[in-house]
C-alpha cells in the first residue's frame, strides 16, 4: 500500500526531512567489544529507509486534501493527549515515521505489541522507582526491538543497548561469564541512571534522548554551532544523521504503541513473561545441572537468566539467580543438596546451539583421542521434558528439536527422540564393532546397589540422582535416618 500526499509542498518538505536522516542502525552510546550477536526475528528500522522516502514523494489529488489535514490533526490531538514530561510534537518528519510504522512496516509494531508485556511492567515499576518519565519505556523498542540478547554490530547489548565502557561506568558487570548489560532489570536501572544524568546536564528531555544516542559531547557541539540554540529541533540540522531520526522515531512508536487499533494493526499472538522467583548464589554455579536436578526447560532458564553468556558462574561474587516460581518449593525442599550438586564443574563443551560436527579436532577425551558422535535412540519416559534430556547428554534443547524437526518443545511419553551423543573415537569404534549392544545401550540406567558406601562429596542428593527411582526419603527410611547428615564410609542400605 502506498500512502499518497495531499500537497507538493508537504510532499517536498518530508523527501527531504527523510533524506536527511542517517541510514546506521540506532545505538547507545560510542565504544566497541567483540561480542556475539545473537540471532532475532527483528531488526532495529532505520531511519533512511527507502520505503519511507517512495511513500512521501506520491502525489494525491485535491479531494483527498482535506481528508488528509483532518488525519493529521487527529495525530496532533492524540500526542498531545499521550504527552507527560517528554515532548511529542508533530511534524513532517515525525508523520514520515508515523506512517512507515503504519503502513510500509506495520510488522514491527505487531510484533512490539507482542513482546511488551514481558518488559512494560517491569519498566514501568523500574522507570517510577528512579523519577524518570514512564513514557521512557518506548525507548527500548527504538533501541533493540525488545529483545534483551541484541547485539549491534558496534557491540551495544541488551534491551538499552550499552557500550562496553559506559555499562562498567553505571555498575553492569562483564567478563567471560557474565554481562549484565543483557540483565533486564540491572540494564534497566542503568538507563534511568543515565538518562538521569543526561537530563540534569541539558534540562530538556528530547536533549537527554539525543544524548543517550549520541553522546553528550556531539549534543554540545550541535548547540554550539547552532549559534547556543535550546532545544531539539533547533539544533536538529547539527545533530549527527542517524541521531535526526532517533528521537522521530520513539514520538511515531510512542502513538504507534497506543493507537494501534486505530490503523488496524492487531498482534497475531501475545507473550507472557515466565512467573518467577529468586535466589542468590555466592559459590560456582551451573545453570544446567541446576534444570537437570528440577526438571526445568534449560531454554526457559536462559530467558530468565539471558547475563549468563554460558550458563554458568564462577563464584566471585553473589548473584540473583530468576527461577520459574512452581519450582521453588522442590528447590526449598532441597536446598543444600541441591546447591552442592550445582557446584561441582562440569565440563561443558555444547553450551551453545552451534551445529554437531562429525569430528571435532578441538575437544578430547581424556585418552587423547579425538571425539565424535554417536547417534543413539532416547524413548521418552513420564515426566520427561527436552530441558532435562538436554542437559543428560550434554546437548542442547535446540539441537534436539533441530535433530527431530520439532516446531515446539511439547514432547509425549514414549515418543522416540534422536540425540547425537558426544564420545571418543575409540569408544566410538568399540561401540560400532559390537555386534550384541544395541546403538542405545549406553542410555539403560544401572539399577541401585543393595549396599553403598558414602564417599568424599557425597551427600544424600547426589547419591539418589545416582540411580533412578531412588529418592532422598527413601534412603533415609531404609536407613532410619532423622536428618540428610552423613559421613564419609559410612554404610546405607539403598535396595
């Protein structure tokens, strides 16, 4: 559909607005880190899009004049309604944005629409708490599309996009194992902080927007050379390029995000955030041994938890783990046993979804021998889920689905799974030239001993995940036992 503009001069002012405006991606901030950029169904829309620039140029007939000038006042009438602290005028250039997210691109609104209650209400809590302008929270679909693990190609992370420098400056932790620029709360009260910063500096909430893009440093250099203007849109011809469109752009996805309805845009589906609650760990912790011992989806783990850039943590300091909340009563039950568990390391080289390699000369067993993989049949059992199947053969929920052409994580008891097991090249010989085992002999639990012997390390938990259908109460009424205390040799009756 191609929108149609009543009036040459309307239609010549915004070409040129729109042409004026940067063609980059929009992000925070100015530093760089080489990161991984994970993969996401959205892009960040720039402002220079040719679409936008096609739809202004097209010339309408007089009749439809009117028509169109009523339009525009009803968009005036709405943004002054939805104004709180942040300025949302109306021009040619925001009524260019206005229409693409409309119309040219109506898309990426859906899918905003979607995605936003899994962070608005968080936002919203967060944004009150710190003085800052609930409207804000419009900010983050401009910067990352809602999508807390985005990674620009200059290496701005999370859903408010920060730098390497400035996210250390506000107190988001990075190193190897953890970057809480992709934590949405932490990166969320970052924000505020900032933007805090910002506005106290410039006095003006449209010059703490171009700031948090641009930096202040280009924001006093576009005021100086307008001759010591005051505000955005004096200014506006100094401003970098793709800064010109940033604050546009969160004015047309701020009416965009409450008038909807009223272009007939409705969202295909809505997303719910994961009911959770926290703990915090101050010790070595592994996120998917800690979904293998309570059965949780490690994928639901790595949406509530997506700092972990690789499921684990090294202990340094004390961190807030999100768990699903039906979880936290077992985990209570447990807790000890099952924090000890979580502490041992695990050597883990399949923690990403990277595809299965026949031969992997970069791994080794502990002969030396380089490994490979095995293909092997899981049947699925009560009480089964893809997390915890995942996590037993040191693979991903991801490669399981890939592996079994799977569009969703629901699985059925006695469903047939194919998993491509990790082992070493001699195992894998061995394995192939028996001709008695069976490919999935390797997957049949060893049933419990009649009599076990408490060794270093052991605690009642781990030895009941040792053997199935052996459970910690269990052992503890086959022994006479009043409390989880044990000692090393010490004699129990398992059976």
């Amino acid at each position: 559909m191609k929108i149609r503009i009543t009036s040459a001069y309307t239609g010549l002012a915004v070409l040129f607005s729109i042409l004026f405006m940067g063609a980059s991606p929009v992000c925070a901030q100015t530093d760089s880190i080489n990161n991984k950029v994970f993969a996401d169904t959205t892009s960040i829309v720039t402002s220079g899009d040719s679409t936008i620039i096609e739809a202004e140029i097209i010339d309408e007939t007089v009749p439809k004049q009117a028509a169109q000038s009523s339009v525009d006042q009803v968009i005036e009438q709405r943004l002054k309604v939805l104004q709180n602290k942040v300025p949302l005028v109306y021009n040619a250039k925001i009524k260019g944005f206005i229409d693409y997210f409309s119309v040219r691109n109506a898309r990426y609104a859906m899918i905003m629409e979607r995605r936003k209650r899994i962070y608005f209400p968080m936002f919203e809590e967060i944004l009150k708490s710190q003085g800052v302008p609930e409207e804000i929270k419009y900010l983050a679909i401009v910067e990352s599309g809602l999508n807390a693990k985005a990674v620009s190609p200059a290496g701005a992370a999370g859903l408010w996009q920060f730098m390497t420098f400035t996210g250390k400056e506000f107190g988001l932790k990075q190193d190897d194992l953890l970057d809480e620029r992709l934590d949405p709360e932490k990166a969320t009260v970052a924000a505020c902080r900032y933007l805090t910063v910002l506005y106290n500096t410039f006095k003006d909430w449209e010059l703490a927007l171009a700031s948090y893009n641009c930096g202040p440093g280009n924001v006093r250099r576009a005021i100086r050379k307008s001759g010591y203007k005051e505000t955005f849109w004096q200014i506006y011809d100094y401003l970098p390029k793709e800064t010109r469109s940033y604050v546009p752009q969160f004015v047309a996805l701020t009416y965009i995000m409450n008038h909807m309805g009223d272009h007939g845009i409705v969202a295909d589906s809505i997303e719910y955030p994961i009911a959770f609650d926290t703990i915090f760990v101050n010790q070595y912790f592994d996120m998917f041994t800690f979904s293998d011992v309570l059965n949780i989806c490690t994928d639901d783990m790595r949406k509530l938890n997506p700092a972990l850039k690789k499921g684990v943590l090294s202990g340094a300091y004390p961190y807030k783990i999100r768990v699903p909340v039906d979880k936290m009563a077992q985990f209570y039950l447990n807790r000890i046993d099952i924090l000890d568990a979580c502490s041992k390391e695990v050597p883990r080289e399949n923690v990403s979804s990277s595809p299965v390699r026949a031969v992997t000369s970069s791994s080794s067993s502990s002969s030396g021998a380089p490994a490979s993989t095995q293909k092997v049949y899981y049947t699925v059992k009560n009480g089964d889920a893809l997390g915890t199947i995942a996590s037993k053969y040191h693979v991903t929920v991801t490669d399981i689905k890939r592996w079994n052409k799977l569009s969703s994580s629901t699985i059925r008891v006695g469903q047939r799974l194919i998993i491509y097991k990790k082992v070493s090249a001699t195992a894998s010989r061995i394995s192939t030239s028996d001709t008695v085992k069976s490919p999935a002999a390797s997957t049949v639990p060893k049933s419990a001993p009649s009599v076990y012997y408490v060794k270093n390390g052991d605690s009642l938990w781990t030895i009941s995940q040792k053997f199935p259908g052996l459970t910690v109460e269990k052992i503890k009424k086959l022994n006479g036992l009043t409390s989880n205390s044990i000692k090393v040799g010490q004699k129990l009756i398992l059976n």
